[in-house]
C-alpha cells in the first residue's frame, strides 16, 4: 500500500530477497497466518501479482496442508504449488514470547490474512485493537466458514460444508439421485478468490488520493457466502417464480441444448448451442436441418420447454458417430464443444502450451514442479515463475533478523518452541 515509501531501511532489507516491482501489487506486504487452502490461496494469488507474502505457521509444521494430497514420499506437493512465491517463518503466537514477536512483525506488513475460528485470536490477546496498536494501517483479512457474526459464527468450516450449505452442492448430481461433491475443495478456492479480491479491493480504497492515512479495516469473508454469492440468480428464481433449482445431471435447465453427450467410441463431449444462430448451425453439423423451424426449438425458452426431445435428437447423433466425426463436424460448423480433459489432457493440448498455462516453478527438492499459470495477465508485466512453498521455517533467519535478531536469540526462541 502507500506507505511503503514510509518504512526505514531496516525494512527494505527485511524484503530485499523479494521480487520487488513485478505485478500490479508489487509493494503489498502480505503476512498469511491462515491454515491449509482458501486464505493461503488469497495470498497466494497476490503473490501472483507482486505482492510480498511471508508464511507464518506453528513451528511443529503441522499445517494440515503438508499432509494433504498429493504428497510425495515426505514431500508435501500441494503445499508446494499453493504457498508458491512465498516466504516462511515459523512463530507460535499462543506463547507469550510468540505473541511479543507477532506484534514486532506487524508494522513491517500492510496485509494480515487469517482464518482461525471467530474469537480465536481476540482468545489468544490479538484482537483487532491490539492489531491495531501495532500497526494502526493494517488490514486484517478474517476468512471463515460462516463469518464474524450470526448463530454459526463458532462454527468450524470445510469446502464441503460451504458447497453443501450455499445450495452448490444441490445443484450437482443426476435427477432424483443424491447429491455430489466435486473431488476436489472448489469451495475453498472460490472463497480464496473473493480473499484475493478483498484485499485488492483494500489497496485500491488506501491508494486514492487522500486515503493514505486511513485506519486499518477488518474484512469479514464468509466462505459460504461467497458461494452463495456465485449463484446469482437462485433467490430471485425463488422468490418470483417459486421454483427450487434442482439437479438436472449433465443437462442446463436454463438454457438449451446444453448437456454432456456420448460418442460411439466412448468419448463424452460438452456441447453449448443455445444461441439461435448456434443452433441453428448444429441443426445442420448432426443433419437434422429441419429441427431449425420446428416451433419446440424456435427459441431458448421453448428449447428448454422441450428439452427431452432436443436431447434425444442430439443423443442418438452423438451415439452413432465416433468422436473423431464428431469433432469435425462440429468444428467445420461453428458450434462450441470440448471433450472432457483430463489434466493429461491439458498438459498435451497445443492450445495450453502455446499459451503457457503450465508454468515450471523452481523447487529445492524436485527442480522444478508444473502449476497452473499467473492468471489473469496484466501488459506490461512478464513476472518470473515464483519459487515453490517454503519449507517450515525457511525463512525465520532471514526475517527475524531484519527485526534485529540474533542468532542465538532465535536458537533461544527455537529451544522454548516459539519459532
């Protein structure tokens, strides 16, 4: 934020390992305390655009990150590819030795992210106002499964929980059958998504002219808020309709044709023709030119209206050609499809080479690791891939001796189980 310009040189030194200058928050001073995916995934995406994070986590490294898959013999690979571009320390804020040390680092940081149970650090002697004695500007990221108020707020969240209570999680499955979550916490990521958005949205408000003085703020993020937030359209479909959406497989209820087909060979295609002109060009690709000025598919809404006919017709297409046919015929007309990629997919695709979306990030342990790319991309700013997740305090040398600590003094810290 803008009153970087106003640390000493002792704090330049603290950052001077950095890459300083790159990305569009390049000068953000992030301090990420939170635990396993969604505020590291914050932080992490500021890393990607220049910001400086610092890592802070238990000395013990019990971080239930490290012990997520993917792991690699005693290799944690996820925290690898998620704690990218960042510092580590370790500090346990509990001990009173630990507790006077966080409050030392604080001023050196614009940005504290954490994602402990609400209350947990007030219980600990960190509430926001001694937050804010130490640094009276410091923007305190508080990223919890329910937030900081209302009768869930001691609630302990995880990405299911989140998907399951937003109404995600009712979405996905086929008709009449259970629900299904996703192998994989894309309720965590989403949340980390709005983090990283929230605190862009912080720079942004202290950047403007006259703002640079502004006390710190405390940004309350729900997590299974900001799923619900993602399902735009749902309350209004409730209230003025009276209609529950409900799982529908494969198939789009809003829109159509828009579902997941079956070639001969046993390839599974998404295809999207929902579009009247699109439709009309995928009348033509399956050989039903005539389904192009029936009344049931004149429009979107009559589409949807009869949606198992549509389907049908599409179905039985797709069942009597191999994929192969199938992708020329589609592609010779216009109409929108992909295959289902698999990451070996993705890896192979011309398109995500040429592009890059698959970065090599340096790794002491591997060489290098593969991870998705910088995303979104800013002109002007060709940022070096960021250096695999450090290992449990890498950096706690580094750090803490900038804040003018010896050797011994942190060997002293390390003996108590402080760093």
């Amino acid at each position: 934020m803008t009153h970087a310009s106003t640390h000493t040189s002792t704090h330049a030194s603290t950052h001077a390992s950095t890459d300083a200058g790159r990305g569009p928050l390049a000068g953000l001073r992030i301090l990420d305390m939170a635990t396993v995916l969604a505020g590291p995934f914050s932080s992490t995406l500021c890393a990607d655009m220049g910001a400086e994070v610092v890592k802070l986590e238990l000395p013990d490294g019990s971080d239930p990150l490290r012990g997520l898959a993917p792991v690699k013999g005693d290799l944690a690979l996820y925290w690898k590819v998620t704690n990218r571009g960042k510092r580590g320390i370790t500090l346990d804020v509990r001990k009173p030795a630990g507790r006077e040390l966080f409050l030392k680092l604080l001023p050196e940081f614009d940005v504290l992210v954490e994602n402990f149970r609400t209350g947990t650090l007030d219980r600990w002697g960190l509430d926001l106002a001694t937050l804010h004695r130490a640094n009276p500007r410091l923007t305190v990221l508080r990223l919890t499964g329910f937030g900081q108020t209302g009768p869930y707020a001691q609630r302990a969240g995880f990405a299911r929980i989140f998907e399951a209570m937003s109404g995600v999680t009712n979405l996905t499955g086929e008709p009449g059958g259970a629900p299904l979550h996703m192998n994989y916490p894309m309720g965590d990521m989403v949340a980390g998504l709005f983090g990283a958005f929230a605190i862009a949205s912080a720079v942004a408000e202290r950047r403007r002219p006259g703002n640079e003085t502004m006390p710190g703020q405390e940004i309350d993020l729900a997590a299974t808020e900001a799923l619900f937030r993602v399902l735009e359209p749902l309350a209004v479909e409730y209230e003025q309709l009276g209609q529950v959406r409900e799982r529908a497989g494969n198939r789009a209820t809003y829109t159509a044709p828009s579902n997941m087909y079956a070639t001969a060979d046993g390839q599974w295609v998404s295809l999207v023709a929902s579009s009247g002109p699109i439709f009309r060009r995928l009348c033509q690709a399956i050989d039903q030119p005539a389904m192009a000025d029936d009344a049931r598919f004149a429009t979107n809404p009559s589409r949807v209206t009869h949606l198992d006919a549509l389907d049908t017709a599409i179905k039985d297409w797709f069942a009597a050609h191999a994929y192969a046919d199938v992708a020329q015929a589609l592609a010779a007309h216009e109409v929108p499809f992909s295959k289902i990629f698999s990451i070996a997919d993705i890896v192979d695709d011309p398109h995500f080479q040429a592009r890059q979306a698959i970065v090599r990030l340096p790794d002491p342990d591997l060489g290098s690791i593969p991870a998705p790319c910088v995303v979104p991309r800013f002109s002007g700013h060709a940022p070096a891939p960021a250096r695999s997740g450090p290992d449990v305090g890498e950096h706690n040398a580094e750090v803490y001796g900038a804040l003018g600590l010896t050797a011994d003094d942190i060997d002293g810290l390390k003996r108590e189980g402080v760093v």
